[in-house]
C-alpha cells in the first residue's frame, strides 16, 4: 500500500540508495497553477545536510514534474514528481548485508519480503518521504485556495522543552554515538467546520493513520490527548460561546468531524535506531553478534520530521476538503 | 466511509434510536463454522446496563446472522448482523433536538449534513459499535485459526492505576453528575512477524486509525509510545537475541510490519461528553443556552470501550493475516 | 467484492433462501427526502410472479428501511434496506445438492469456497439483485435532481426484435422445457457532459463492468458498439453542430467522459441455464450425470433483467455526479 | 481513476507530448526476477512505426525501472517504470489547439477539466497504453508462474475476416484519409477455476471494465456473448463430461468465476476518429468550422491495441491470482 488517500490520491515510490524517488498524484484538481518553484522549498526543509543537527548525506533533492502540467497549469492528469538520487552509490553498506540493526525495519522487512535491499534502508529509509514531501507542497496549494495553512513545530526534545536545551542536547548525543527522540506538535489553522466523517472515516481517524505511517513515529494525540484522559467531563467539555469554543481541548474535532476551531496535532517521535553505540543483534543466518552502526543517521529525526508530518496533514484535509465538495449544492 | 477494511470488509449500518443496527462483512473465508453463539457473548460484554458503572439502558442485543450462513457454516458470501434495537422509542430527547451538547458531535453533525438525529447521538452513539463488536467476534474466530489472540484491560481511570480506586471513582463521579476519562491497553498475543505494510499501510497506522476512529478516543500509543520520546536511542532500541527481542520497547512493530513481539497499543479515553452538570453552549438558532444532558449515560466510557477496542485490533490483524496470505508460496 | 461504487457505495448481501436479503448505501447526500415508497415500485417491477412470462414463485419483496433517515430524510448516515424471504423454505432443492447444473454457478462457487448455499443458487441467485434494485432506486431519486432519467427496453428476444414475437417465443420455450435469451437497451437520458474518468475510470468502462457484473449478461456494447468495428472513422465519427452533434454512434461517451448526449448502452442475456430438458454434468464426486432442472425458472431473463440493468447505470451515473461534485467551484 | 486493481495495483502517468510515461506497480511479489529486458518486448510490439499498418511516429520507447528491484528481483517496494518521450516537442499540433477533433475526447476532456493538453491528445493519447503495456508485462511473468499464457489476435478488421483482407484495406483506407474499425480476440489459456468473485468484482465484470477502459474500445464479449443472446439454453449451456465440459460457450467464465476452460474475450474497436477527410465540428468559442486532422495516426487502430488488451487482461487475471491466495489454506 503507497498509496495514500482516496481523492487526492498519492503514489510513492523509490528507496534511499536506488535510481529515483518521486510521487505520482492523482485527483489533482485541473488548473491549479503548478511549478516546480511551488514544491522545492519544502523539500530543501525536508533535505539532509542543511544544520549540524541532520546527517551529513548531500542530496539536492530537485524536483522534475513529468506530467500532468501544461502551460504552467495542472490538467487534471496525474502529475509525476521525480526526484534523482544523487549519493545513491557512494557509500558502502556491506557491513549491515546480512545484520539486522535493532529497532529498524531491516528484521522485519526480510521476515515478510525475504529479501531485503539493505542499501542505506530501502524502502523503509526517511528518504522513502520526499514523494510524500512533495506532495504534500501540491495539497498546500489546494489548502491555501480555501484558506487553510498548516505549521509545525518542535515541543520536545528527550524531555526538554526550550528550544535552546534540545540544541545542545542533540549535539551531545550525537558525539556519544546515541540518538535521541521527542514531540512535535503540527496544527491546522482556519479549517472550516463539516471535514471528515463519523465512524471509520473520522477526520483524527485519517490523521492518526497519516501520522502513525511516518517511521519512528510511535505515538499519536488529537487536541489535550492522553491529558484529557485524567479529566473530568465538565473540565474537558468545550464550552460553547457566541461565536466558537471558550477552549480547544478537544483539538478542533468533535465526533470525528472539524469544529472550525485550530486542528492540533502531537507526535510521539522514538530516537533514530541506527546508533554508532554497540548493540547486540542477530543476523539473517541467526546468529548473535554486535553491531555499530556506521553512516550518516541523524542524532534525532525531530526537526526533520516537521515537514513530513505537515505534508501528511496537507494531504489528509486536502483529501477531506475534495470529499465535503462532493456534498455540497452546487 | 462506513466500511472497514480491504480484505475482511465490515460495514457497519444503524443509529442509537434507530429500528436495527448491525454490520455487513464481505470477505470472510468460506468454510469457517459460525453460529450467533460465537458472536453474541462479545456483545454483551459491550452491552449496557451489565454493571452500576455503566448506562442504565437495558438492551438485549441479540444478534441474528441474516446470510452467509449455510449448515453452520461461511460460504463466502457477506454475513449480514442484525440487532434489533429494542428501547429506542421509550426516551424523550426533546430537550437536545436543537441544542448541541458540549464536547459531542451534535455541532459537527449539524453542520456537516445539515440534518441531525438528535435521538440519544444517532449515528454517533456509542451504539454504532454493536456492528463492530459483531464483526470482531467473527475476526477473533479467525485469528484463532493462526493461533492470535487478544485482550484488553483498564490501565487508569482519571489518573488513577489501581483497579480498586477506579470503581469508587466513577460511582463517585457519576453522583456527581460528572464524568471521568482513563486509559485502556489492548495486546495481540502471538502475532506472526509480517504483518502490515511499509509506507502508508503499516499496521501501526492501520492500528492508530483504528483506534482513533472510536468515539472518546483521543491518543493512541505504540509499545512505550509517548515515553519513547524522552529515550536515549541506545534505550529504546530492543536488542535481539538468539531466540528473539531483549525488551519490547516497540510494541511489537518495526518499521510498520510485525516483529512476532506482542503487540501492544494503549489509547487515551476522553470522559464522557454528557453530563448532567451544568455547562454554557449554543442552539441552532445561534442563541447562548445552558445545558444539563439527562439520560442514562456511562460515568466512564473506559470499560465498555475495551471490547470495542479489542474487535478493532481484530479488525485490523485478520485483514493483514488475510493480505499476508496473498504472497506466501501455496 | 459485494460492494459496488467509490462516493455511493452499495453493499450487498443475501441468498435466495436466506433469512433476508438487502442493501446498506453509503455515501447518499444527507437531507434527501426518502421513505420505502420511493423503493417499493421498483421492486415490484423486478419480482417475479408478475406475468406469465416469469418464474411462478410468489414474493412480496416488501422493502424496510432500517437506518439513515430520520423524520422522512436522509441524514448521511448509511442506509440499510431489508427485504424477508418469504417462500424461502418452502422448496426441495435436495435434488441439486450434490450436483453442478450445467452453465450454471454451481460447480464455480465449489471450486473457489469448496462449500455451496445450493438451495436456489444461494447467492448467485438473481434474487440478489433485490438490493441493487433497491439501492438504485435511491440512485434515481438523486439523479432526477440533477435531471437524468433512466430507460431501458427488450430490444430482442431470441433474435426476434418485435414485442409480438418475443412474448409467444417466451411461452414457446417454456413449454418445451427450454429457456432462451436477448437483447436489452437501457438509455440514460439528459446526463450532462463530464461525467466519467479518463483511462480506467472511463465511464464507458464503469458501465460495462457495472453490466456484466449482473448474471446471465455475456455482451456489453456503448452507442453503436460492435457495428462500429465495421465502420469507417468518417462514417462512425459524431460530427459537432452548433448546438450538439448530428449522430451519436458514440452512445454520449468520448474518451471516457460523457458528452451530453444520451448515453446508450445494450447488454447481451444469455438464456437462462435452467432448463427441464436433459442435459449431462457431473457431481461432486466427479460422476457423469444427468439432470433435468426442476424449479420455477424464468424461461428468459430479459425483461426482469431490465430493472436491474436500470439500477446498475443509476448506481455508475450517481457515482459519477458526486465525484464530478469534487472538482466544481463552490 | 489512473490507478488500476486491488491487489497487483497499476498507477500510470504521462502524456503524449509531455516528458515522460510511465507507471507504478504497487503489491507485485517479493523475489520475482526482473529486469528492463522483461518489459522492452512487449513495449516494442505496441510501438507506433513499426509497420506501414501503424502511425510513422518513431519513438524507442526504451523503458527504465527507477525502483523495487534489487540485485534483479522485487523487493516488493514499488515499481515505477519510465519511458522518455522522445519526439514529444517536434510537432505542431497549434491547429487543433482550439478545435474540438469529432469522435475526440477533445470535447469532453474540455468541459470535464476546463483545460486541455491538446497536443497529441494529451492524456488520452493512446501513448498513455505505455504504461499499461508495461506493467502488463510484470504481470505476465507472474502469471506464467500459474502456468497461465495470454495470447490475442486480429479477428476482424472492417467487416474482413481474412488476414490478407485486412492489410490492403487498411492501406487503401489510410490512402483515402480515413481509418477502420475492427474486432480482436484476447484469449487466457490454462487459468485455474476458482478466480473472480460473485455479485460485482466477477471476474467478466473485471474484465469488461479493464477493456472498455482502452480508447476506441465500444464493445465487450465473454465467450459466445452477443451470439448467446440468439440461443436456446440447451444449445448455449456447456454440458460437462468426465474431465471438463463439452463446449466453452461461456468462454471460461460461471457466475463470474472462472471454470478452468479458455478465458474468451473479444473487443469491437472503433475506427480512429482522427482522419485527413473533412469534418465538421466546433472549436472552443462555440463555431462550427470545418477540420481536416493532420499529424501521424493510424488508420487502423486494431493490430496495436492487442497488446494493450493482453496487458489489461494480464492485470485483472494478475489481480485475481493474488485475491484467491488469500484464501488459500497455507
């Protein structure tokens, strides 16, 4: 399954040390002004090699739209984005060909596939999410023609919560070859009430499954959250006032539907698996052995995950909104 | 979007007040004996009135299995569930049918569709769950066939852990005319290493959307979720041993397919939204109105929300052991 | 797969001597006036005992909607329709247990479940077409909204094309033990151009799968169909005038998407696989038989197929007028 | 809709004039070998200028697998595949910019999409089977693992029957400006029984969309299909003998599931509506005007659509393969 949503449709597909990456959307609506000027800059967001904090991996990650743009306009037809890998063959993953790196897919992967393209992670590298990155610049367009922005923001990082500590924090940890994890919190603001649908199709339904399908990912909260689960009613109700809500508590979604209020979102992200500290693990002909995980990993996938995450909710209200125009009186 | 599932397909129909509820499932394998006997002891697990901490609302929820069903056993064709309800004429919800109770879905509804079944929530009752508690007693019979199984328990009530504290809890809550939320933990046991897709489709964003697509669920946590992101990588990474993981920090899932660990989700239950105290809100005239909910409402959603969680988690692992299928070797 | 369309989505479910059969719509626009006399007529057209044309057995096919509408409209929840099985027990199917008619579902459905509902053809009865029926009905009152009607008319029977011929052919055939079959045309009037999907979700394509999906239909052409095939491009090509077009060869359907023009499609019945005359087969347990098909059978298929046929092009069209919903300006 | 198929899923992208075509194959199997050279064969029979029968536009079609294949096998992560077009900028199409082409999607994509990429045709290019060819190849690699073959060919083309017939009248009518129509027969030999399903997804109803989703395609057959309509039961219905049936008038096919005998199909093609002999027809600002279509087409569409029609049926059986692995016992 890389596809993702029902009418904004996207399609990704290509891994971290293959030929390409790149997305195809379908359900685009026709005429929306589309360049690639439009997805770039969130995918430069997204690139490896821009701080300290991030691998060092160099990619320039340049979009090619291949289809479904004519004249400067989308057609309505799929719309193909590719992005070349460039470091695709310089490095050398010998070393993890047959070791499974805790806590990463690579046991996982060759336990369903029996095979496994262990190159830098595959399929199940953080690469795999420029197509998802891309996208998701398109779905903003869509967003913004209805007054919809979305933004992001770290909240955590290994327990703390100023933006100075984490800094700090992250540089520490990556020169003791560890990794740390953290909370990001992305909202939607001006969403108009009447999104999403009851029962299977709830809108923070459709967000938890976006969130969650991000690696690393491993927890999910929609407005207070696990806090609202030591409350009381009267306390946790929003109460209604003339014109909105006296609080957000319940994250601009009530009964899985949109309120209007901001749409708040919290991610639990876990510490990247690929550390340089040595760790016992097993390899695919079952014998136990350590391992130090060599390459470029980032120290905490945090600040990275950011415009994923705000990608993945793009790509959900976009979907969302698309649905609700199906209903409307015309 | 009132179906659940690509492979085992539920489709779950019917409003509190409504004359029946109950649930289409499309793609049950054929050759599985089943008989209401198999299904009706999850429903009254789920069913109101069973203790003084629940709703006082008696239903017997009896279930009739309307096809599918030829001597005993499935012929491949979609089982039909149907439950009759049985006091949705006897209460008077006059007082809501034109104000919205705070924290409930009646705004949403109202304005998404224009329209609302005012009587006891309609399709946003906690009811609409009868269908897939049904449903879920027919997946369970089939992960029995792989040896999977799954159970659920109360983890907190309003910030408390002991089972002792909680009952007192509520019953003191519900004097109060208040509510209380908590926290509930669901584990598949002895889940084959496999299951889910990368990407969109990992099993921990088809287990989060899931979840989140119950009512009142607010946060969904994988393994140790939330507290992953205040780790050290070198903490939360399960090492692996001879004959398996040395800890379970990931809930069973690694890059987004079974590791053959439990699975283990937990979700956060906002308190009920109905309360009898007094809180401010809004009619559909626009005018600012206070509101105390009557009726026969659950101080506590948590317990009655376990076997509904479970039928979900059902849900969600027969239709990947059902996909999974597709490319073993035959 | 008992589910039928993507934005008005129909699921089905029932046997021939099942306890009931039906229908649960998903994805009907809320607010739509709705009550069983809507359904009912269409119903009454499909049933059999009707003419002398038709099988003997006696069905009221009375329609009861269970949920979804609330105070005569729809509310946008999904709406599930049930009709009993009357003379349900009333036959002996003993006789065709433990053998396959021939041209018949019989020996398919044991081959793929390896078990068979065979009382009645179970579910590859066309008494499963009460729920399409029923569904399309509330298809219709949607597309009347938006203008379109639906017709559909025998065309031939048993390669005669007047209506004279065709009634004295059917009481023929049925007094000789034998069945045969025809031709049906079924016209979607006044559809506004746009409608359908370029490439696999042409609307040509939806139709002819929707068509051939119903039993016994073995041909399905769009506008001139086949007779095109003999054609050259300057005379099968629809010229374009002022106002329209000067022919329609092309049945209201270019590249997929409708045109305006009236959308034209004919489906190919076979006769009727049940016939009392004496034909060989074999049993399940792999002899060579012979079987005289006992029953109320229809000798020929075609004009109760009719209303069938309706339904399938009302559930398509409405399908495709709510994703066409999608991608207008509000 | 450019997505095709539940299990073995086909995304396709692309234009006639744009960069590139190409496809994504989602759910192939892990460990199948495959390579470009799989693929480039089955392209190279549906490239145009191959014969003086076909359209001089001379392109390689050389096709590129970007990603899921490592070391030559899946690795079950998407297939993408592309295809450069090559003398996509070398025409001038400037004439038909504005003017509907009769028997065109010109005039429908328009009032579809408000917006046109009139070069070539766009998306409904019959360049757009590139990606369909493509990935039907993968699929017949697949499927030759069943031991299942596909062959297809020319049975008719403007009313001729004979192979000789039919070259010289499409090369008189290529010399006059107009095209021909024609019938082809796709056959699947040695399918298993058990595959498709009953009610909407039969396997005939599968099938039907997949080839009435090729442009020009106007009418669909299953075994005997329009002819059946003209028998007797007794005449039509395959009687079976010891080891399999005594005729294939079903052409394979038994309430929607496959029986074990030849899948029959047979597709009516239209002539190619763009031809140099003047028509009538309208341009966007609404006057009627005169066209005579230039530019490089085939007068006879019918020998390179049976490798897109082999394709399409390679897909839908592909799809069913996997469907019924799921309910296997393993």
């Amino acid at each position: 399954m890389n596809t993702f949503g029902k009418n904004f449709r996207v399609t990704t597909f290509g891994e971290s040390h293959g030929k390409a990456l790149g997305a195809v959307i379908d359900g685009c609506p026709a005429c929306l002004g589309l360049s690639e000027t439009d997805i770039q800059p969130l995918l430069d967001r997204r690139r490896p090699g821009a701080s300290p904090l991030s691998s060092p991996r160099r990619e320039r990650d340049s979009v090619t739209i291949l289809s479904g743009v004519f004249e400067g306009k989308t057609t309505g037809a799929p719309i193909a984005l590719l992005v070349q890998n460039e470091e695709a063959q310089s490095e050398d993953y010998g070393e993890i060909r047959d070791t499974f790196r805790p806590g990463h897919a690579d046991f996982t992967y060759f336990m369903k596939y029996g095979i496994r393209d262990h190159r830098g992670g595959g399929r199940s590298s953080g690469r795999e999410t420029v197509g998802r990155v891309a996208a998701g610049a398109i779905a903003m367009k869509i967003l913004k023609q209805h007054g919809i922005t979305i933004s992001g923001r770290i909240l955590e990082v290994h327990g703390k919560r100023s933006d100075k500590d984490f800094e700090k924090e992250i540089l520490a940890v990556k020169e003791a070859g560890d990794s740390v994890g953290g909370i990001a919190e992305i909202t939607a603001h001006d969403c108009p009430a009447g999104l999403g649908d009851p029962v299977f199709g709830k809108l923070d339904a459709l967000i938890a499954g976006a969130m969650m399908g991000i690696g690393a990912v491993k927890g999910v909260e929609i407005g207070d959250g696990f806090a609202a689960a030591k409350r009381y009613g009267s306390e946790n109700n929003d109460q209604m006032t003339e014109d909105g809500f006296s609080s957000n508590h319940a994250g601009g979604i009530l009964g899985g539907i949109s309120s209007g209020q901001d749409i708040v979102v919290r991610i639990a992200v876990k510490p990247t698996p690929s550390i340089a500290k040595v760790q016992q693990t097993r390899d695919i002909h079952g014998n136990v052995v350590e391992i130090s995980v060599k390459g470029r990993h980032d120290p905490c996938i945090v600040p990275r995950i950011i415009p994923v995450a705000e990608a993945m909710l793009a790509l959900v209200l976009t979907d969302c909104v698309l649905e609700s125009g199906k209903y409307q009186k015309h």
